[in-house]
C-alpha cells in the first residue's frame, strides 16, 4: 500500500552547519595571523636588540683606552638608536693615580609603550700619553 509519498533524502548541508563551519574557519584563520603577525614581532625586536649590540660595541672600540680624565659623550644613530658613554675610575690602590676606567655603554630606542636599552660595560686602561 503506496500512498505515493516519498521520502526525500536530504543532501548538502544546512544553513546552521554551515555558519558553525565558517566560524571554525573565521577563528582558525584569526588564530595564524596572530601567530605570524608574533612571530614577525620576534624577529624585528631581535634584530634591534642585535643593532644595539653592534652599536654599543663599536662605541667601546673606539673607546679603547681612556683619558686621565675619563670620558663623558653621547649621540644617535641615523636609526634613531640613542648611545651614552660614561667613566668612573677603578681604584686598586688609593695612594696612586687610577690606571683603569670602568666604561659603560648604553644604547636606548624605541618611543611609546615599549622604550628598549641595552647595556655594555668594559674596564679600560688609561691612556699614557708621554
């Protein structure tokens, strides 16, 4: 006894699966950027932390020995990395003159919520100019 109704199988998805299935999608792809857009961030602050090293070396190079004086400067980078240099003598033996000065670098950038610095310090001879 056949009424003549069919049952109709249903193919193809529902519209409720398929705003589940473009959310999924939507917070997947959220997900990478913020991972990718960190891990771009890691890179660029390696890459200044690494410049101030190159900075706050090459300031103690030319810097190699210090006048009886001691030596006070500071100044910026064309990258806008700002470097300070300072002195202080060691002294080993208070009845004679200080023959080493403790030198410290420091390199300093980046403007707003996440200012960096970056440190050098090195103990130099004086130099004996006769």
């Amino acid at each position: 006894m056949n009424l003549g109704l069919r049952v109709r199988c249903q193919s193809g998805f529902s519209l409720l699966e398929m705003m589940v299935a473009v959310s999924i999608l939507g917070i997947s792809l959220g997900m990478l950027y913020q991972a990718t857009g960190g891990a771009a961030r890691t890179v660029n602050v390696s890459e200044e932390y690494a410049y101030a090293v190159m900075v706050a070396q090459t300031v103690l190079a030319d810097n190699s020995s210090v006048a009886p004086e001691g030596v006070s400067d500071s100044g910026v980078t064309e990258d806008g990395f700002r470097w300070q240099i300072t002195s202080e003598p060691v002294v080993i033996d208070p009845a004679n003159e200080p023959h080493l000065y403790r030198v410290s670098v420091s390199v300093a950038w980046g403007i707003g919520r996440t200012p960096r610095q970056y440190s050098l310090d090195s103990v130099v001879p004086v130099d004996v100019l006769e």
